[in-house]
C-alpha cells in the first residue's frame, strides 16, 4: 500500500527515523561495552530496520521534489 504524504509530514517522518536509528545504534554500543550481546543484536537490527524504511520514505520524498519540479516548469511554460 502507498501512502501520499505531503511535504511536511516526509520531513517529520525523516527526522524522526534519523533520530530513531541514531538512538538504536547508540544503545547497541552502550550495550556491547556492557557485553550484553543479545541486546546488542537486537539494537543493531532495530537500527536496520529504521535505515531501510528511511530509505522507502527518501525515495518518496525524492519523487515528490521531481514531480513538483515538474508541475513548477510545466506552470511556468504556460505562463
């Protein structure tokens, strides 16, 4: 299912992904220094998780800027 989402929701949804993947990661190596391994697996694969749903949403986010581009020219021409 593809969800249109319009600029500023992109924005908060990749701020926050960010935030989450940077959390993730921190919490895997405070765990590690800790030796707590399978906590470790698990904020590692949390961050992975949060890495590729940012990139599904970046990519949206990417098309959305080309097709605005678009209309933006195409306005401008029948100007």
């Amino acid at each position: 299912m593809k969800l249109e989402l319009s600029y500023d929701e992109i924005s908060t949804i990749v701020a926050a992904l960010l935030t989450k993947v940077m959390t993730a990661e921190s919490n895997a190596l405070k765990c590690a220094k800790y030796g707590m391994d399978k906590d470790v697996e698990f904020w590692k694969e949390r961050a992975e998780t949060y890495k590729k749903v940012y990139k599904v949403v970046e990519a949206q986010f990417g098309q959305a800027c080309k097709e605005c581009e678009q209309a933006d020219a195409a306005l401008k021409e029948s100007e």
